[in-house]
C-alpha cells in the first residue's frame, strides 16, 4: 500500500492516518461538528485499531462485532478490552450477521459499518430502520460491495468523503450537520 498521500497528516487522537483508519478524518469531522455528548453508544460492525480506539474515547459505551477473522477479534480483544471496561466485543464470522447489532436493547447514535464486504449494505439499511442518527461505512468506493443494495431512505442525507483511495460515507439525519460537513470539505 502505497502511504505516501498519507505523509504531513497528523494523527488523529492519536491514531496514526493510513489505508486502514483514513476513514478517522470524516469520523472526527463528524464529532467536532455534533454537540458533545450527543453521541454517547457505538455499534460497530468490524473492529481495529483505528476506529475502535478512537469511539472508546469519545463515548460511553461500543458494541463492536468481528465478522471476518478470529484471529482479528482476539488480537483486537486482548489489547484493547481491558483497558476500556465500557468495549462489549463479539466474534461473529461472516456476512450474515448483518442484524446482529438487534441482540441488544440500547439505543445507538452512530453505527460504523466495515465489517464483512458482503453486507455492509444490509448492516447500513438495518440501522436505518432503527432511526440511527449517524452511520458512516468504509470502503464506499468498492463495487464489489453492493452499494447499489442500500435504500434510498429520504430521511437520511449522504455525504462521501473522496480524499483518499478508500472512500468513507456517511448517511445521516441531523441536517445541521451535514449542512456544516459539506460547506467545510470539499464531500460530495
């Protein structure tokens, strides 16, 4: 992977910005433009180094899923878990587990969909049925994802940072923000 587009740009809370976590600028974007305290619960389809570090700072509570590798979840487990008691992580292998977030009873404000390729579209269309504010996914310039299968919900405004190889989107209903995201980056 070539990182060198990536070179003069700080870390973000101290995460460093590469191919794997550049989806970190439209996140931190998105929390200096909401209200603190506004997004309080995390649910995260896919976890890492990048993301999942950074939602532990900024919140209460993420529930995070692994769907693509045991060997992931437990490396991501055994760092992070026990420093951050408010981290719930589950091992749940394969694109089928798109509805996973529905075992529990909490109210999300933002859920992060990079988690199995082959329904990161469903894991998006499941939180907009359940009126989540903020769902941001990763990769949204990849094909063969199936893009095309997330709904169009009138509801939710979409907002596609295009900065880098990988692009991140964001679909959301706080107009307010959006507006402000949009008039301050140059996302379409």
């Amino acid at each position: 992977m070539d990182n060198s587009i990536y070179e003069g740009l700080s870390p973000i809370s101290g995460i460093e910005i590469n191919g794997y976590s550049n989806h970190l600028v439209l996140i931190d974007a998105l929390f200096k433009n909401v209200k603190k305290g506004s997004i309080n619960t995390i649910f995260e389809y896919g976890c890492g180094f990048g993301s999942t570090p950074y939602f532990l700072q900024k919140s209460k509570k993420v529930i995070a899923v692994e769907m693509q590798s045991e060997e992931w979840f437990w490396g991501v487990r055994n760092e992070l878990k026990f420093v951050h008691p408010h981290l719930e992580i589950h091992l749940a292998l394969g694109g089928k587990n798109w509805n996973f977030m529905g075992q529990f009873a909490e109210k999300f404000d933002l859920v992060f969909a990079d988690g199995h390729g082959d329904s990161r579209p469903e894991c998006i269309n499941y939180a907009m049925g359940k009126n989540v504010p903020y769902i941001i996914s990763h990769d949204t310039e990849e094909k063969g994802y199936g893009w095309e299968r997330v709904l169009d919900n009138n509801e939710y405004h979409k907002l596609t940072m295009r900065d880098f190889n990988n692009w991140t989107t964001l679909w959301t209903t706080d107009t307010q923000v959006f507006g402000k995201l949009k008039s301050e980056h140059n996302w379409v």
